[in-house]
C-alpha cells in the first residue's frame, strides 16, 4: 500500500477532531497491521467503494477514555446514556474522518463512495477489514488517551 494514502486520513482525523471535538491529536509514525484485533475499546468502522471494483475500509479505534471526553467535548453537560452518547458520536466522527479524507482521496484521482458507519464496543473486539490487502494503522496520542486510525484499499 502506498504511503502517500495516509495523508488524508491523517489530516482528516487531526481536523475533524480538533475543530468538532475540541481535542488535539498527534500522529505517530504508521505501520502495516498484523492482526485484526482492535486497539481501542470503541470502534467506528467505514467501507467504501468506487469503479471498477476497487474497495476500502477505514476504522477508529478509541479508548475509553477518549471516547468519553469526545462525547463530553460535543456535548457539554447535556450527557443522556453515556453508551449511547459514545456509540453516536464514534459513528458521527467516523463518518466525518472518511467524508473528509474521500475528499483528499478524490483530489489524488481516486473517487470513493462511502457506506453508513458500524460501532463496536467491547473489550478485546475484532476488526475483519473487507479487503485483502495490508491494514495500515496510525497511532494517535491526546490529553485524554489513545486511538488509532486504520486503513486498506485495494488498489
């Protein structure tokens, strides 16, 4: 997989969440994944497809804690369920981070159309990526823990 792909989800992460969320990521250096399991307690996951056959998926994988502090941060006080809060705002900011790193995809020749998120919760859950090529993760550390965004599209 190519580096340069991991641009546009890493801008799109640092903008989405620092601009909706009041949190200020910082990347860390990327890696291919090695196993499906989730490096995070709550999880947002989005495919996307476009012509000719060529697919993807993107996944944000938060801690707790972090999760916690997104909902508090869009929130304000005006927290219901805690764990219908989270499952929201994850799929929310999930589809925000690959709305917007489509963009930065499209404005390097590739066009994508992206499908409704899924949020997992739990400890210890999986992520199966529907591609069959290399998972590239980017850590990410806040103030308030850890998460990571992940990737693969067929090229």
């Amino acid at each position: 997989m190519d580096i340069n792909y991991a641009k546009p989800f890493i801008e799109a992460t640092i903008n989405v969440l620092s601009t909706m969320a009041m949190i200020n990521p910082k990347a860390q250096k990327p890696y291919i994944k090695k196993n499906n399991k989730a490096l995070g307690d709550v999880s947002g996951v989005v495919g996307f497809t476009a012509d000719g056959g060529k697919k993807g998926v993107m996944s944000v994988s938060f801690s707790k804690k972090c999760a916690v502090q997104i909902v508090k941060n869009l929130l304000g006080d005006d927290v219901q369920n805690i764990l219908d809060d989270v499952q929201d705002a994850v799929g929310e900011i999930t589809n925000m981070i690959s709305g917007q790193a489509r963009a930065k995809l499209a404005e390097m020749g590739i066009t994508m159309k992206g499908a409704t998120p899924t949020v997992i919760m739990g400890d210890n859950h999986t992520i199966t990526h529907l591609t069959k090529d290399k998972i590239m993760a980017v850590p990410f550390t806040t103030d308030y823990g850890d998460f990571v965004v992940e990737f693969s599209m067929s090229e």
